[in-house]
C-alpha cells in the first residue's frame, strides 16, 4: 500500500470514528449534507486565495481541508447506504478516461471534445435544454459567464468584444434611464443586465471575471489602506477627513504606484 493510500484510508477511519453514534464527536455526528456543504465552499475559496498569494507551504493544509469536505460528504452517504468513499473516486476516475480519449484510447484530440462529452453525459442524465446543468448556487458572475458560454456553443453570441462592448454601453445607457425612476425592482434588474453583459465581454476577452473582480478588490483594498495609513501619518483619520481630502490622498497612492 502506498503512502498516499495509507493517508487516504488513515482520514477515512477518522471520519468514521467522528461520526460514530457513540463515541464520535458530537458536532460531527449532528452534521448533514446542507450544514456541512457552505463549508466545501469555503474551503475551496481557501485554496484559492492561497494560490493567488502563491504561499506553496500553506497549499498542503488548504487542499486537506478541501478533501476533508469529499470525506465527509461520502460518509454521511455511506451511513446513509446510498454510496461511500470509493464510489466517488471510482466516478470521477472513469470520467476522466471517459473525458480523455486520446490519453487513454486510440483518439485524437479534437476542438470541442471537453463540451462534447459533458453534453452527452448531460444527455444521459436527461437533462434536456442547452442550459441544463450549470448550477445555480454558482458565484453569479462565474455563472453568468457558464450561461453565455453555453448559449454561444449554439450560435447565440456576438461576432467578437468590441460588439459585447457597445452592448454594455447600451445596458449602461438604460440603467442610467431608471435611476431617475426610483424604482428599486426596475433599477435591480437593469444593474443585472449590466452586470451579465459585463460577464459575457470576460468570456469573449477569454478572462476569468472572477479573478477581475478579486483582482479590483485586491487593488482597492491596498490602494484604501495605504490611504488611511498616510493620513495617520499626519496624525488625522477617514472619519476626520473631508471627501476632497480622501480624494486626494487617494489620487496620491495611486501616483506612487505607477
């Protein structure tokens, strides 16, 4: 047994023990599939940001916690008798060959082969329309950007960016037009459009809109802090300070970055 099967079934048995009805954990043993899934989600955000910061020596502890969610989803439903451990692995290992026929099979690689066989696996499941299958408790952008992607595999797409671009003016333009109204309801749903027009130009740009959106966080949040420390510098604050001060200071970080 190698050493990475000797860990994998070591974590196993300890969520076992912790489940155990008698002498597991307690808050272990109360958990379900809906309190434990926002944690899977969380973690895979951690591995995330431990990747963007590159910190190689935190990745290890990061991606156990992620597996820790695989674990104990397989054996909440092992205790259930609907699958275990083994039953997920073995699924996604024959997706992959499945996935992969000019690795593991005499094909050769084609343009589209990915969606092909994702489609077909969504036509065994029945899901019927072309945009069955993309989930709705996805990130709103990431999803939006899943709901173009598929549309546009059928045709339903701009020739190229700079066309989703004037789109984007257009949904701006009519959002514009709704402010003035005050109608919270109508203004949501045009701030939407925008927001799903905004999506669909990172698809045709081939950029993740996600990581734009952590990356403009990113710069905002240094950008704010440096702001704010250098006005503690000159021994005042934000809440002190003037708007036009504020401005200031923040035109002046953004003057040391370039």
């Amino acid at each position: 047994m190698s050493e990475a099967t000797q860990a994998l079934s070591r974590l196993i048995d300890i969520m076992a023990r912790l489940r155990d009805p008698v002498a597991g954990c307690p808050w272990d043993r109360e958990q379900d599939f809906a309190t434990i899934a926002p944690f899977a989600i969380e973690e895979a955000y951690e591995v995330e940001d431990t990747i963007a910061r590159q910190d190689w020596a935190a990745l290890p502890d990061e991606l156990g916690d992620l597996l820790l969610q695989v674990v104990y989803h397989a054996r909440m439903a092992e205790e259930a008798g609907w699958f275990d451990f083994a039953t997920v692995a073995g699924m996604i290992g024959d997706k992959m060959v499945r996935r992969h026929p000019h690795v593991f099979g005499d094909a050769t690689l084609q343009a589209g082969q990915w969606e092909d066989e994702k489609e077909r696996e969504r036509q065994a499941r029945r899901e019927e329309g072309t945009l069955a299958g993309i989930p709705a408790a996805l990130p709103a952008l990431l999803r939006a950007r899943k709901l173009s992607a598929r549309a546009a595999r059928v045709g339903f797409d701009w020739p190229d960016a700079r066309d989703v671009l004037d789109k984007v003016d257009e949904e701006v333009a009519e959002l514009k037009a709704e402010l003035d109204s005050g109608d919270r309801a109508r203004i949501t749903d045009e701030l939407g459009d925008v927001l799903f027009t905004l999506a669909t130009l990172a698809r045709k740009l081939d950029i993740d809109p996600e990581a734009c959106l952590r990356q403009a966080n990113a710069k905002f949040t240094r950008r704010f802090t440096a702001m704010e420390q250098d006005l503690a510098r000159r021994g005042t604050s934000l809440p002190d300070s003037t708007l036009a001060e504020m401005e200031a200071g923040w035109q002046e970080v953004k003057r040391r970055e370039r």
